[in-house]
C-alpha cells in the first residue's frame, strides 16, 4: 500500500511541477503546444476545438496512444482512459461471457449510441439476461472491431437523440477509422498474467495473450483518394480465479459404483428408472459385493448395507458424503472439480477496411467496413458425480461443461458525399449483421443416458440492421455565421433466433425417446428425473425460433446560429416512427457562451429516447440460470407470446428521457492547461427491464397452465417497469509542455455519477400485487442497476517522451461497489433484504516504457496492474463453494490481477 501511495503522490506532484515549470521557463526554452485538438461529433457544422463545443467531447488518440497502453480492445482501451465508460470482462455468464457490456456515466450498455466514421454502428445479437451490470440490455460488440484501425475515439457525453436518434441517451461514441498511406505498419503483442493468484490461487502465469496487428494504406489515384486495410488476429488463453472446491463431490454410491466400473460392471446399464427395475435383487447383490471393497467405510456402516434388502433402504444409506476418502482414493484433488472462473478463452480474427476515391474537384465516393470471426469458449458450473444432472453411468467423476461460441459481425458502409451550390450532401446505406451461435462441449443431456452426446449445436441469435441516410448541411454568412443541416433515415431491422439440435432441448423418457408429459422418466439411483437439454445451456427450441423485422424512418433538423463571437446556439429536433410501436418526437438546445477569451460556459437541455431494441421484443428462451443456490429451467417469454398476454403484460415501448447539463472550459495557453467540469442530470421514464423470476406457484392458475406445458418452472419478461434518475459531474484537466527535447502529457479526469430508480414500480395486469413487484424489480436488480458500477472514478495518467524514448504511467482509481448477493454481512444471523457487501475502492496501476531503435522498428515493455490489485474478496455466503473468490456480478476492474507484456512496433 505505501508503494501504491508514493506512486500515486508522485503522480500528482509531476502534474503539479511540470506546471509550476512551464510557467517560470515560458519565456526560456519551453515551447507550449498551440494547437488544440478538434472535434466533430456532437455538431453538425464541422470541426471546433474540444473547449469551443456546446457540449462535453472527449478525444483519445489511439493512433499515437496504442504503442503505449496495456489494454487492446476498445473497450478495454475505453475503461482504462475514460473515467465516464465501464466495460469489464465477466466471468461464468453464458454468452456474456465473450462480450464486455459496456456502459455511459453509469447509464444501461444499450444507452449509447456506437458511430464509426459518423455511421450508427449496429447492436450486438446477443442479450445479456444473466446476472451482470446490464442485464436485460443489447449493446454493441466493441470487440468485432481492431483498435489498430482506429485513428481516434470521440466520445460525447451529453444526450444526442435529437440528433442522433435512439439509443443516445447517455451520450455517442465515434470510432475514426484510419486514413494513412504509404506505409505497413503493425505490432506483435504478447503477454499473461503474473500473479500469485493465476491457476486457481497455484501462481505462475495464465491468461496468455498473443496478437498480431498490421496496417497497409495507399493513394487511389492523385486527388487525395486512399485505401487503409487492418488486420487483427488475437489468441487469448483463459484465466483461472477459483478457489478450492469446498462442498460434497462424492457420495456412498458413487465409491461403490466406482468399485463396481473397476470390476467392468456399471451399474447404470442395470436400471433407466430406478422405480422400475427389472432386476432388482441383481442391482441390491452387486452393491452388497461391491461396497465390501469400500475399504474407509466403517464395519457399522458395512453391516448396515449389507442388511439392507430393498432399493428404498439402500437409497436411505447411500447419500452421505465420502468426499475426502473418494478423492484419495482416485488419487484426485479437490482442485479437479473446480469451475473455470476468469477471463474465457478467445481466438478473435478481424479484417477492416476504409476506402476513399473523389469522382472530381466537389464529389468522393467513399466506403468502410469490416468483418470479424470471434470464437469463444467458457466453462460453465461443474457437474458432480453426486447431482442428478450428472449421468455418472458415462461420468464417475463429472464434467465441467463448456460454452463454446461463433460470433461474426460484418459491416459495410458505403456512400457519396460532396459539395452543390454550398450545400454539403451525403448520401449513404451501412449494413450491419452480428451473429453467436452456441456450441456447448464436453457436456451431455442426462435424460438420454448412455445415448447421449458430448457436443450440441444449440442454435443462435442473429441480428441485422441497414440504414439509409441523406444529410444537407450549407454555413451561411449571417451574424458570425449560422449553419443549417436536416436530413433523413430509413432503418430496417431483423432479428433471427435459430434452433438447435433436437438433443440440446428434448427431455427424453425412461425408454429414450421424446418425454411427452406423461411417460416415466430416467432417473438416478436415488430417483431424481433426470433433466433434458444439454447442460449448462439449453438449445434453443422450435417454439422459441423466431424470424422478425421492423422498420423506422426519421427526420431531422439542426441550426446552429453564431451570434456573436461569445455567443453560440445549437438547436435540434427529430421526428422518428416505428413500425412496431408507434412515433416520437425529440429536441435539444445547447450553447456555449465565451464570458472571456479562454473562459466558456456551455449549457444544453434535452428529451431523448431509446425505442426497445427487436431482441428485447421477442427474444425468448428456456435456459439454465443459477439463482438463489439452485439451477432452474426459465423460460424468458417474448413481449408478446401467450402467457404476457395471460398475464396482461403491456406491449413494450420506448424509454423516453429528458437531460440537462451544465459547464465550463478554462485555457491557459501560455501553460498549455485546460480545465472542463460539466454536471448533468438525466430523467428515464419507462425503462425497459427483465424482471426476475415468476415461479409457477406465484403466478395465477391460468398462467400455471402455460407453463406446465412448456416444461418450466419459472418465467421472466422485458417490461417497461421502473423510471430512473442519474446526476453527475465530469471533471477533465489537460496539460503538456515543451522543454529541453522532452516532451510531457498529463491529464487528469473523473466521473462522480449517482443513478437511483425513482417512483413505483410500474407493474400491470395480473401482477399487480407488492409481492410480487418485489420479483418484478427485485433487490438485486436494484443493485445491478444503481450500485455494481462504480460511482466514482478518476484517472491520472502521464507520458513523457525524450528522443526515442517514452515513459507512460496511469493511476486509475475505480471505487466502491455493491454484490448483487443478499448475504448475512454483519454475521448477526439475520438476512435482511437489502443486506449486501460493499467492495471497496481501489487504485490500478499501469506503466510501459517504449523505445524506438531506429524509424522502422521499436519495442515497449509494460504492466498493467503494477502491484497486482485485486477487488475485496467475496464473504463465504457467496462464494459456491469457494468457486468465487472474487464477486462476478460487478463491474470495477475484473479479477485478473497483473498483467505483463511486451509489443514489437514496425512500419515500413
């Protein structure tokens, strides 16, 4: 901790020095940096300083920046440098587990509009409906798209609907692609994790990362025309944070059964269902044998099975729990049987491309786009021998099942855009397509016995978008200048749900063929049904493959009106319709008032809205979650299947918000510092959610029936259910100076935000009653929205570059955050229903330092994480068994500890 401390002091005083130094030697040898960084989102008038604009922008400079960090993914990238943005990864969360939720000043992952190259970027197929920060949400993939193509981020934190349309109701993210020319470029990366806590507490190193980077552009003819193409590949190995298997693996029978495989005879193939044995005085001899060769049992324990006649006595006897001397004997560990809990394997393959070529002086055609493949592979909770999901007949010892995923994502970008009688005009369509497709290995449906496979193809998600704008812009010379710009879109939207293998849905009966309802299932020696559907995850069935389309057309108007010199007035409203629930109108106004030549204040105000994406519409699904220490079968009902309507569950509709901010920016040129502080506030009413689980006993007899004959015991739904409140400040300080041949950036920047649900609940129908609204929004899902994400976070970063040399050093401070686990915390014997653990406050650390041997080659060496951080560690109630050491339902850092690598830089 006094490391961390010194590090982070010396931090602060460099910041404070090296101002204190530009300014003594202004008139000396230092020289300041005049040329401040520009902008464009956020305004359709074109380019302005950073400082100039109505509205907060930030700007990271990945082109530059990327020789030098740690991280590699945008995401990743984003959550170390802005303090605004939260993705982390996750751990044991089906598909969510290969796509970082990301998040906006603490607003939901589908509440942020993705652009690249000003384009809206398409959402992700997947829905994240396990327990993380976002659940119930549709983001955009990040990850489909190689940080080494991009030139810059822009990130704008002000609500833009009214601008931008859907989605931006925390703000826009504009990814900028490259446009260099005449040189490869590229880098090798490598590196792993360095920790004591790597291969479940063991140490040494895990997490291994390999990646390849390369970047080729050329000129397309003499008239300012140019291709640049990127090419990634990544190969991540997982990461392992478990703990120490700590619960009942192995029982009485497993040790006699184990006895009786040694010997060829498996007991398993003796009985389907064990009220219905053909033979089972052959079943009780061959347990009377074999358990004689138990050597640890007790002669009591011998006598007692041995006088045991009935399968009924033997079943009362066999459950006990033979753990330890089971693993000694099969010369195991208890390590053996744990989960696979870290970072999940990935083989990530990306090719990007953004292409310019001008017909003449006023016209280019332009397009951009890119296609990514994305394999990954997950484990999922361990199957034990003692458990009546695990069919020990192929298993003795269990299984770890594994959730393998495909994601391609294509995107293609193409347009015209140019210059007539003073109008600028663009015209363009971008069509975005993201696909998972589940492929669960190493597993088995229990319900087929001996028949059954290790690997299902579980069906998929699949998610197409195509958009169509036509934008005008013309500047016109009144007062200091007044821009116009209007437009118009068209977007269609499919969503696709694709079912899966027969096998990873079907619950199969005693005799294996299709159970219907009625005829006797297998069971397990003690008797328990045994369950259908590939473990770990379902397959997708037939009544839940869906194939549906909407469309929505917008238009919009913008005018920015120059007043004067100091004072600036952005106005915007926009007109969208949907096919499927109907129209809305939105505006904003924004201005910047220059109160002195380095000193503005920018004020906006805006309503804004979200419409609910076509997944949350109809995705539907039975699925394995793990809730309240139990596995149960859920089904995820669309919007508008049957039993929403039983339940009288309201059509879904947009999220509408209305958003205010307040700032300033203050330069000191002559210093080259600059100071941004914005407050905002942003009302959501009708946020759509998924709600908890409905079990059958709680839901009326008409829905029971519903769910009887879908072979489920429970039932969650989108809904829009709650109305939200979110107040912030943002806080930016920028410096760099010039002096002696050095060259030194500091910037500091924090995010202070607060989002609180406000009001009741909205519940309809037949679940109008306060227990069941307590399932509706339950106390976790409170946390997962106000609490699981930090609150408060700062970072402080500094680069210093000398000649070939440059030092980069990063202090970022993630603070405390609530588990989602309803626990007893103060160890008074009662759980109270909103008693949870607080994780604390932490700082994270990173430093490389780069040096370039000559102009085509150079190296850089580095760490994030320098002293290895990690989140408070879980309390013993929500561990499972000391699988999670660390929590995994909320998002701070993640749990990976230290992270060493080194980076060959090229270009030719």
């Amino acid at each position: 901790m006094k490391n961390k401390k010194t590090i982070l002091s010396a931090s602060v005083l460099f910041f404070l020095g090296t101002y204190a130094f530009g300014q003594e030697k202004e008139k000396d040898s230092v020289k300041t940096n005049a040329v401040e960084e520009v902008v464009v989102l956020g305004s359709r008038a074109g380019a302005r300083s950073k400082t100039d604009s109505p509205v907060p922008v930030d700007v990271f400079n990945i082109k530059e920046t990327s020789v030098v960090l740690p991280q590699s993914s945008i995401g990743q990238i984003l959550n170390a440098v802005a303090p605004s943005f939260t993705s982390t990864i996750q751990t044991n969360s089906d598909g969510t587990d290969h796509l970082d939720p990301a998040q906006l000043r603490g607003l939901g992952p589908d509440q942020v509009l993705v652009l690249v190259n000003g384009k809206r970027r398409h959402t992700s197929a997947l829905v994240n409906v396990n327990g993380t920060p976002g659940r119930g949400t549709v983001g955009t993939d990040l990850n489909s798209i190689p940080s080494f193509a991009l030139n810059r981020i822009e990130v704008l934190r002000d609500g833009a609907s009214a601008q931008y349309g859907s989605d931006a109701i925390a703000g826009v993210i504009n990814l900028e692609l490259k446009k260099d020319i005449g040189k490869l470029s590229g880098q090798v990366s490598y590196g792993g994790n360095l920790t004591p806590t790597a291969n479940d507490h063991t140490g040494n190193f895990d997490g291994q990362n390999i990646q390849l980077d390369l970047n080729y552009g050329n000129k397309i003819g003499n008239k300012g025309g140019f291709y640049n193409i990127t090419w990634s590949s990544q190969f991540r190995n997982p990461t392992f944070r478990a703990g120490t298997e700590s619960g009942a693996i192995y029982n009485a029978y497993n040790a006699i059964e184990k006895r009786a495989l040694n010997d060829g005879v498996n007991l398993s193939s003796l009985f389907s269902n064990i009220n219905n044995v053909p033979n089972s005085q052959q079943l009780i001899n061959y347990i009377h044998q074999y358990a004689q060769g138990v050597s640890y049992f007790s002669p009591q324990f011998q006598n007692q099975i041995q006088a045991a006649n009935t399968i009924g006595a033997l079943q009362g006897l066999l459950k006990g729990d033979f753990t330890d001397q089971e693993l000694a004997y099969r010369g195991l560990d208890r390590k053996d049987f744990n989960m696979q809990v870290g970072q999940s394997k990935l083989n990530n393959h990306q090719l990007f491309a953004n292409i310019e070529v001008p017909v003449n002086d006023n016209w280019k055609v332009y397009t951009f786009g890119g296609y990514s493949f994305r394999h990954g592979s997950s484990g999922g909770f361990y199957r034990k021998p003692n458990q009546s999901r695990t069919f020990t007949g192929l298993y003795p010892d269990g299984y770890l099942p594994q959730i393998g995923t495909d994601i391609q994502d294509l995107s293609l970008s193409a347009g015209i855009k140019g210059n007539w009688d003073g109008w600028n005009i663009d015209f363009s369509n971008t069509f975005g397509q993201n696909s998972f497709t589940y492929n669960i290995r190493n597993t088995g449906n229990t319900s087929l016995r001996f028949a059954s496979p290790d690997e299902f193809d579980a069906g998929g998600l699949r998610f197409s978008q195509n958009t169509i704008n036509l934008d005008f812009s013309k500047k016109y010379d009144v007062w200091n200048g007044i821009n116009v710009a209007f437009g118009a879109e068209h977007r269609y939207e499919n969503f696709k749900i694709t079912q899966g293998d027969e096998a990873s849905y079907t619950t199969y009966d005693a005799p294996g063929n299709v159970w219907n309802n009625t005829s006797p299932r297998g069971t397990d020696f003690f008797g328990n049904a045994l369950p259908g559907g590939s473990q770990v995850f379902s397959g997708f069935k037939p009544v839940n493959a869906v194939d549906k389309n909407r469309q929505a057309v917008a238009a919009y108007a913008d005018v920015e009106f120059n007043f004067t010199n100091w004072l600036l007035v952005d106005a915007a409203a926009r007109y969208e319709n949907y096919s499927d629930f109907g129209s809305t109108f939105n505006y904003k106004l924004a201005s910047r008032i220059k109160v002195a030549p380095n000193f503005n204040v920018r004020l906006a105000g805006s309503t804004g809205f979200r419409a609910p994406s076509i997944h949350q519409i109809y995705y539907n699904v039975t699925s394995t979650l793990f809730t309240n220490s139990q596995l149960l079968e859920v089904g995820t009902f669309s919007n508008d299947s049957e039993i929403a309507g039983l339940l009288e569950m309201p059509k879904l509709k947009q999220e509408t918000s209305k958003s205010a901010s307040v700032g300033f920016t203050y330069r000191i040129p002559s210093a080259s510092l600059s100071f941004t502080a914005d407050g905002y506030f942003t009302r959501i009413n009708n946020r759509i959610i998924l709600t908890d689980q409905f079990l059958r006993s709680e839901v009326p007899l008409a829905a029971q029936a519903v769910l009887d004959a879908q072979g489920i015991n429970a039932a969650q739904f989108f809904t829009n259910a709650i109305d939200t409140e979110t107040k912030g400040i943002d806080l930016v300080i920028s410096h760099n100076v010039r002096f002696s041949g050095l060259k030194l950036d500091n910037s500091f920047a924090a995010n202070i935000s607060e989002t609180r649900k406000v009001g009741d609940i909205h519940s309809s129908g037949l679940l109008q009653s306060p227990n069941l609204e307590k399932i509706y929004f339950s106390e976790k899902s409170r946390v997962y929205l106000e609490e699981a994400v930090p609150r408060v976070k700062a970072s402080l970063s500094h680069t210093l570059t000398w000649k070939n040399a440059s030092f980069y050093l990063r202090n970022t401070y993630f603070g405390k955050v609530t588990g989602a686990d309803i626990i007893d915390v103060n160890g008074d014997g009662v759980v109270g229903f909103n008693e949870h653990q607080q994780i604390g406050h932490k700082i994270i650390t990173d430093l490389s330092l780069a040096y370039q041997f000559t102009k085509n080659v150079g190296l850089t060496l580095g760490v994030n994480n320098l002293f290895d951080i990690y989140p408070d560690k879980n309390l013993t109630a929500s561990t499972n068994n000391d699988q999670f050491i660390y929590s995994r339902s909320t998002s701070q850092f993640g749990q990976n500890g230290r992270y060493v690598f080194t980076r060959l830089n090229f270009n030719f």
